[in-house]
C-alpha cells in the first residue's frame, strides 16, 4: 500500500476535477430525474454540450 508523503504536495490535476464535477453533476441530475434514465437531450444540458459547441470554457462555468 502507496502512501502520498505528507507536507505540502498536493498536486491539482484541473482537468480531473473538472471531469468529477461534470460526473457528479451528471449524478445529481439522474437522482432528480423522474425517469428510469436521462435522455441523451438532458445529458447535453447538464452537461452543457451547446455551450462547449459555443465556445464556452468549462473552467469558466461558475
């Protein structure tokens, strides 16, 4: 078993975290969902395809 050596090396990897945000939002909007699944169309919304098609930049969503 490999333990992260303590003391400030936290590294941040941006576009991970972006990728479990986008998942976990993708999560949230499932469990809301009435149906058994989301459409494809509610997946683009959630995980806002048009804006990305846009030009919109994910690190600039909130």
């Amino acid at each position: 078993m490999r333990v992260a050596p303590g003391g400030g090396t936290a590294v941040q990897d941006h576009e991970a975290l972006a990728e479990i945000e986008l998942c976990g939002e993708l999560i949230i909007a499932a469990s809301a969902a009435g149906e058994d699944r989301l459409s494809l169309e509610s997946i683009d919304q959630v995980l806002r395809v048009a804006e990305e098609r846009a030009g919109g930049d994910l690190g600039a969503r909130r």
